[in-house]
C-alpha cells in the first residue's frame, strides 16, 4: 500500500471516528448531563449504586458503549477484534472488510476531570512491541501493521454524593414494583432506600467529554504509571481534545525515536552518564536543540507553565 493510500484511509477512518465520538455523550447521558447507568439491578429489583473507583467506572463505561462501538464497525465496513488478553494492546483492533491490510488500533481511556485537567492517560507501552514492530509479544497484530493508533478519551466530572444519597446506599424503585412487590426497609444490614422513580438515584459521574486522538499527538515526555513502561498523556483538557501534545509540533517520528530509546540512550551531562528521560535531553543527544527552542520551548512549554 502506497503512502497516498495510506492517508486516505487514515483520513477517513479518523473524520467517521470523530462524528462517532460527537455522539457518544447523548448516549451515555440523561438530559440533564449525568450518567444514564444508575446502578445493578437484581432479580428482586434492587438497585445497587456504583462505585466511583476509577476502574470500575472505566469497566462499566467500555460495556455501556459496546454496542455503539459493534455498530460503527458495522456502518463503515469494518470487522473489530477485542485484545484476547487483559494486558494485550490495543482495546480494539478495526480490520477493513474490503482491504484486510487496512489495520487500526483504538485504546478506551478514562479519567475524571480536575478543573481544567485530568491525571493523564496511559497510552500503551513503550517496551516490547512498541520496539520490535514486527513482533506480536502483547500485541493483537504487530506494531507496525496498524495504519494508525487512536485514543477514544472519555472525562467525566465525579458527582459530590450527599449524605442522604450515599454511593453504598441500596434502592427500590417504585415505577419498577409490581403490586405483589413488597418494599424493604433492610438487607442484612443495609438500609434500602425507596425512590419513586430510576432518575431520583443520583448517577456517580456527569459531564461527558469524549475526544478521537492519535495517541503521540497527546503523548508527554513522561512515563504514565510508576515502574511500568508506559507512555504518558498531557492533562490538560484543551490540548488533549486538539492534539497539542509534546510532540504534535515534532511529528510521530520523533514520538516514535523518544519512546523506543526513553531510559536507554545515554548522554554525558555535567560529566556524568546520565540516561535520557526527557524530550529536551533526547534533542540535544541528537543535536537538534534548536527543534527544543523553536517549537516546544516557544509553544508548548511556555504555554503550560
């Protein structure tokens, strides 16, 4: 495939990813902006609220939009394939019916929002399959078969629970009763708490952002997670939703040299052997400070500090 065609489809992938993304929000949310999900029901129609734990909210949000996802593959003529392991890149890998070499790779990230911020996103490893791109170690398809690698972003603000609405709070739902339903006051120890209607249960999260980015366009210079090879996100809201990460005035190129050498390459620096964990290091290693001057330093940097 000739890089033309390559664009193209890129091109066009992305502009439907994007009208996917814009819809997202009316699915997920009531009018009024919170979280549809309310909670799970069990077979005596009680409902149990969800935590606000950041991993449960992001399990629940990724089977919340399956369906939407099933139904975009279907209208664009693309096949989907789920990572058959938990820690397998990418969440999902999008396969043209029409050209099986038409191959792009979508990460679901979530996060709550701080103001204008959010803690940042992971964006996938920077070790082994990230360096050996034709290689399948933790990977659906190997690294370089993919035509692009996107991130669906998903920020949502926490709602502040009451103390008359407590998130571990159990609840009956008159409009769901049947007439020989009987209404509990307590299971086990749990008080029940009856509303007269789903929209009366206060949702966790509210406020859905949801944003389409090619993941190096919203990558830092900085690991995203503790010991762990993993690339980290900007967290500034605006600039993830634009693609104006570190190295969106660079290009991917340099995104893709940074991360395969991060913490291996090493430079001499004030005479001592230092290893290269930042982007201005990594420029000067490569004797284009200059690149660091004129368009990181002048853009990026001087906006975030």
């Amino acid at each position: 495939m000739n890089q033309n065609d390559k664009e193209k489809y890129k091109s066009e992938f992305k502009q439907a990813l994007d009208q996917f993304a814009l819809k997202l929000e009316e699915y997920v949310s009531t009018e009024n902006g919170d979280w549809s999900i309310k909670g799970f029901i069990d077979v005596s129609k009680n409902i149990y609220t969800i935590s606000a734990d950041t991993k449960i909210i992001s399990k629940i949000l990724e089977i919340h939009i399956f369906p939407q996802l099933l139904q975009f593959a279907k209208d664009y003529n693309y096949k989907i394939i789920f990572a058959e392991k938990q820690n397998w890149y990418p969440d999902i890998t999008f396969i043209s019916n029409t050209n099986e070499s038409v191959k792009f790779a979508l990460d679901i990230k979530t996060t709550f929002r701080r103001n204008n911020k959010i803690s940042g996103f992971t964006l996938g490893s920077h070790g082994a399959y990230f360096k050996e791109r034709d290689k399948s170690k933790n990977i659906q398809f190997p690294y370089n078969q993919y035509l692009a690698h996107y991130c669906l972003g998903v920020i949502y603000s926490r709602t502040l629970v009451s103390e008359d609405f407590p998130e571990t709070d159990i609840y009956q739902v008159k409009d769901l009763q049947d007439e020989e339903d009987s209404i509990l006051k307590k299971i086990g120890q749990r008080k029940v708490t009856t509303v007269n209607n789903l929209a009366s249960i206060t949702s966790v999260i509210k406020d859905f952002d949801f944003f389409i980015a090619e993941k190096w366009k919203i990558a830092s210079d900085k690991q995203g997670s503790g010991n762990t090879a993993n690339i980290g996100s900007i967290v500034d809201i605006a600039d993830l939703k634009k693609g104006n990460g570190v190295f969106s005035q660079l290009g991917e190129e340099w995104f893709d040299e940074y991360w395969i050498n991060y913490g291996v390459a090493t430079m001499i620096k004030d005479g001592k052997a230092v290893k290269i964990t930042t982007l201005k290091d990594f420029l000067e290693f490569k004797g284009r400070i200059d690149l660091w001057d004129n368009k990181i330093a002048t853009t990026y940097y001087k906006k975030v500090k």
